[in-house]
C-alpha cells in the first residue's frame, strides 16, 4: 500500500498517515460562509483538500474515506446582508450555497461525504453547550454563554501561543460579562429581528466556532484522523475547536493530523478590494474588466502548481503558462484506468501532496509518449484530459502536408509532417515550422541520430516541440507543438 506522509500542524513535523481504521479514513474541513461569491483565496482550500481526499479515495478505496465540509449558514455576515439586501436569511444562503457548488466544481473538486450545515445542527449544539457548562468549562451570563479557556491547559498548543501572547495579538471582545479576555462565545442572544432558537440560556443562536465541533462529533466521532483549513484559521477557530471538543469528550482526541494551507497573493500582492485585485472564482470563470475567461482546470493547475504549505501567488502569466500545459497534454489523451496511474506520480503526492513533482512527472510523460499514463495521473488530479481535448479553449490549429515516400527494408512509409498548436499563426511561422520538421525526420530517416537530437534540442529552446510517431497504419511522421506566444518567427527562420 502506498505511504501517506503528510505535515503535521500538531507536532510540526512531516508523518507517515496511519489511520484510526482504514476502512473509515476520516476528514473534516472547515468550509464557507454563505453570503456572497467564493474569491480565489476561499478555494485555495478546496482544491488542497480535493486533491487529498483523491489521494485518500485512492489508496483505502473510495468507500472507505468519509470527507465533511461545512456551510456556515448563520452568522452576522449574513444577517448584515440579509438587512442591507432586504432579502431573506434562507434565500440568500440558498443562493449563495449553489453558487458556491457550482464554482467548485468548476475547478474539478469532488463534492465531499457530507455537507452539513448549521443551522441543522442547532440541537446538538445546544447540548454539547450544557455538556460543557455541566463539566466546569463554560459558563452563561447575561444571555450568552462562554467557554472558560482557563480551564483547558493546552489552549494555545496549536498554535504554539501562550495564552497572554495571544491576547496582546489578537483582536479580543473586552464585555463585561467575560471572566477573562480570552473567553470565547459559545451562545449569544437575538433580539426578534435576528435568528434564533429557543434554549436553556434563552433565545438565541450559537456562536461560529461551536458549529464545527458539534458537527464534526456528530459525522465523524470524539476522534477523527485529519481536520483541515487555511491557516488563518489556526488561532482562534481551530484553537477554539479543540479546546471546546476535548473538553466535552476528554475520551477522544479531536483531530490526530492538522493540515493548514498558506494564504494567497495576486500579482505579488496581498488581495484587498482596496488595490483592485480582489477576484471572486466566478470572476475568473466568466472574465473580468476586459480580461478572458479563465477555464476551472487552469486555475487548478495554478494553485497546485505552488505547494499548499507556501504562499501563492496568482498571476496573469502562470495562467497562461497553465493553460498551454494543459493543452498540450490533451492533445494525446486516451482512455486509461485508475490502474494505470504513473507510480511516481502517486508517490509525489503522498508525499505531502507534491503536486509540482507529479506536474514534473507528467511532462516525462508527454514526453515519453506514454498517453495512457498520462491521462490516468492526470485524472486522478483532477485534470479529465479528454475532456479538455473537446473544450473550446483547448482545441487547436493542425497543418499537415504529405512529404513523399520514404522506403525502409522494402515497406512503402508515406510521412506525415504536421504542426499542432494554439493562437493566432502566420503563414511564414507555419512554413518555418513545418521546414524544420521535415529536416528532423530528414536525419532520423538517414539514421544521423546526433544531427536530429542537436535540431530537437535547439528548436525546443526556441519553443518548438518536435515529436515522432508511428500510425497504426505503420505511417511514420512527425509533428512540431507549438506555443505562438513564445515563438519568434525569424528565430525558427535562422534556425
């Protein structure tokens, strides 16, 4: 069986996965709040933890991995809209819920095992809330109720904060009914024009953290394998999670693994509406102030072209490196099954999810002509090469042309020379093109084989990629890909 290694936000160090029961692998991840359109840096996450919960699907067998993502459906981001829009709580988090799937899955994420939301878990809440009020970890007053983070000893351990270094950084509610700073909402009141649910403290509506806690117990048990978020989630929401979950199950463990992404930049700097590079996902997939659309599987391949435990930074131009990529390996898409997955492939994504290596991997792949390979690892990326081939951003120009008869050991071999690519091409870029092709399978013919790889090396670096095949007709021929935005006509001229 394949080995998992993963790092590990709890012990701060790189580990082999064993789960709790391999026949139930076990996965939580903190999920949306829905009130508005995803931006990029709220599906940086998903596209991680899509790629985990495939790498988990394929090593203990899809039936026997259990992936819970969440929709946070009541919170005052969404009231505040609600107020603002003169809409209602229910039909904007309907809305907004579906526009989130759709986005989603327009990166090629797999929907999770369960997708609870909130408010359907209001119950289990409120007892989960006693259960720590009866234990000594929380407390009511005035209206709300709050966890006593005193009385958890490991609070901070996460994040590796003591408790004072965390309120001198943090933003802290100071209200009078707190017993200390750091004490956090676990049940606050609502007047009659905020939702509600009737409760031992009064009517009310929990806060944000005791949702995934009580969810998480109730799908997937006091101890489940892996918990996932970005980063900025660490303090306070998973500080908060912990400490409330083991508090109210002290026979479980809460989490064994924490896995946290980096956070995202655009074009090297920090995303804000203010500098005009805020871009939701639906932004990218429909184009935006005068930019082109951006296909779901290009954005993929940029953000798992950045390791999730480093910063990422998006750009116009590692969109378009991307998208050729992407074109270039769906010009030689095949039928293949998850048996035919490239090992090393797989290994680079165990390995802590390396996506960059099995990218790496991949274009050995293309390069090797390896077609079935290919398209197998590919789709276990997320990435249906097939697919592609047939979208309208993929399909490219083909010039062909019959170059006579060569003859070899008595068989009759009529070559084909073609150029395959995508863009805007010149009639002088396809002639130079199809020039060289012609003088490359000119010294494969001759058997000159140093002539024929010194030309390969040189029109590779000029951006012209020059492939041999054979037809199941036993044609042989050649073919140069193409990508115009790289190529200088008059290079390939003097080449």
């Amino acid at each position: 069986m394949t080995t998992i290694k993963l790092h590990n936000t709890k012990t701060r160090k790189k580990e082999v996965f064993t789960p709790i029961d391999p026949d139930n692998v076990r996965m939580y991840v903190c999920g949306p709040t829905v009130y508005d359109r995803a931006h990029i840096g709220n599906a940086r996450p998903v596209v991680v933890f899509d790629t985990l919960f495939r790498l988990l699907r394929h090593v203990y067998g899809a039936d026997h991995v259990t992936y819970v993502r969440n929709f946070t459906d009541v919170d005052d981001k969404i009231n505040a809209r609600a107020a603002e829009s003169g809409r209602s709580i229910a039909e904007i988090t309907a809305e907004t819920t579906q526009w989130y799937l759709d986005d989603m899955a327009a990166l090629g994420a797999l929907e999770p095992t369960h997708m609870p939301r909130a408010t359907a878990y209001i119950g289990a809440m409120i007892a989960m809330i006693a259960d720590l009020i009866d234990k000594g970890h929380a407390y009511a007053a005035e209206g709300h109720v709050l966890f006593s983070v005193e009385s958890y000893k490991d609070y901070g351990a996460l994040s590796g904060r003591s408790i004072d270094d965390m309120i001198a950084g943090a933003r802290v509610e100071v209200a009078p009914y707190k017993r200390n700073p750091m004490d956090f909402v676990l049940w606050k009141p609502s007047n009659d024009d905020l939702p509600g649910w009737d409760s031992p403290w009064g009517r009310g509506r929990p806060g944000w953290h005791i949702e995934c806690s009580a969810m998480s117990y109730e799908l997937l048990g006091a101890t489940f394998d892996i918990h996932g978020g970005g980063n900025d989630l660490m303090f306070p929401h998973h500080e908060n999670e912990i400490a409330q979950s083991c508090c109210a199950h002290p026979e479980g463990h809460f989490a064994n693994y924490w896995l946290h992404n980096e956070m995202l930049q655009v074009e090297g700097k920090k995303m804000s509406k203010s500098l005009g590079n805020f871009f939701t996902v639906r932004d990218l997939l429909d184009g935006h102030d005068g930019m082109p659309p951006v296909p779901g599987e290009v954005i993929r391949f940029v953000f798992l072209s950045t390791h999730y435990g480093k910063p990422m930074d998006w750009t116009a131009k590692k969109a378009a490196a991307a998208k050729e990529t992407l074109r270039k390996w769906a010009s030689v898409a095949v039928p293949s099954t998850q048996k035919d997955i490239d090992s090393d492939v797989l290994d680079a994504v165990a390995d802590d999810l390396n996506v960059w290596e099995a990218f790496v991997r991949l274009n050995e792949l293309f390069e090797n002509d390896d077609r079935t390979a290919l398209s197998a690892s590919a789709k276990f990326l997320g990435f249906d090469l097939e697919a592609i081939v047939n979208a309208d951003w993929a399909k490219p120009y083909e010039f062909e042309v019959d170059d006579g008869t060569w003859f070899k050991e008595g068989i009759d071999y009529q070559p084909s020379v073609g150029v395959v690519g995508w863009g805007e091409i010149s009639d002088e870029l396809r002639d130079s093109a199809l020039s060289i092709v012609r003088r490359w399978l000119g010294f494969r013919r001759d058997k000159n084989w140093e002539a024929a790889d010194d030309l390969r090396t040189r029109a590779a670096a000029l951006g012209l990629e020059l492939r041999a095949y054979r037809s199941k007709n036993g044609v042989n021929g050649g073919q140069a890909s193409l990508a115009i935005s790289e190529i200088d006509p008059a290079k390939l001229e003097g080449l």
